[in-house]
C-alpha cells in the first residue's frame, strides 16, 4: 500500500482518538498566607473563589483542593498548595478565557499570595482486571 495512505489515516485516528483520551487539565498555584490567615480562612476563600469560578463558562465542572504540607524538605516561601481541576483542556481554555474579567479574579486577594503555578496535564492510572 502507498506510504501516504498511512499517514494519512494516522493523522485522521490522531485527530479523532486524541479527545478522548486526552487528560483532566489540572493547575496548580504554590501560595503563601499572610500571618493572620489560618487553614479554616484558606478553605473558606478556596469555597468562596470556586463558587465563583462555577458560574463563568467552563467553569460548571471545576473541582478545587488545598493542600497543606505536612513533612517538607524544601518548599521555599509556600504555605500551601491550590490546585484547580477541569475535565478537559477544552473547558478549562474556555473558563480561562473569561476568567481574568471575572468576580472571581477579582476575589483572589485577601490573605493568600499565589505567584507561580504550573498546568499540568492529568492521567488517571488504571489497573487492567485480571
């Protein structure tokens, strides 16, 4: 068989498999807390932001958690983790792109800094049955 024919349907399986296994988009903010702020106070913003956060487009589906060390070797100025996730990197660009416009962007001050974060690309690990 021709050469092209295989590239060709590569692409075409490429293009049509790629949305569905594509991974959970999932953001991650390293942040830091003022002094005053407590867990209780960064859990009460984390809810008051995700609520926000649910009624932009994209946004419906979000799931949100704060992670707090526990055992640390190294972790520089960060008090806390904040994770975002979003079913699929289609809707997490949708919610991003009406996001900084939002209630919800404007609600991020308030006792918690959030300077750096990383988007990763999430891939549930599945055992096969035997």
């Amino acid at each position: 068989m021709n050469s092209k024919f295989f590239w060709v349907m590569g692409t075409v399986i490429m293009f049509a498999a790629g949305p569905a296994y594509a991974g959970q988009a999932m953001q991650m903010w390293s942040c830091g807390m003022e002094d005053e702020m407590t867990e209780k106070d960064v859990e009460a913003r984390a809810e008051e932001w995700l609520k926000a956060a649910r009624q932009l487009d994209g946004g419906k589906n979000l799931e949100a958690m704060v992670l707090f060390p526990i055992a640390v070797n190294a972790s520089g100025d960060t008090d806390l983790i904040f994770m975002v996730t979003a079913p699929s990197f289609a809707e997490w660009g949708r919610f991003w792109d009406v996001y900084p416009d939002s209630d919800a962007a404007a609600g991020e001050d308030g006792g918690m800094f959030c300077p750096d974060s990383v988007l990763w690309e999430a891939s549930k690990v599945k055992v096969k049955a035997q």
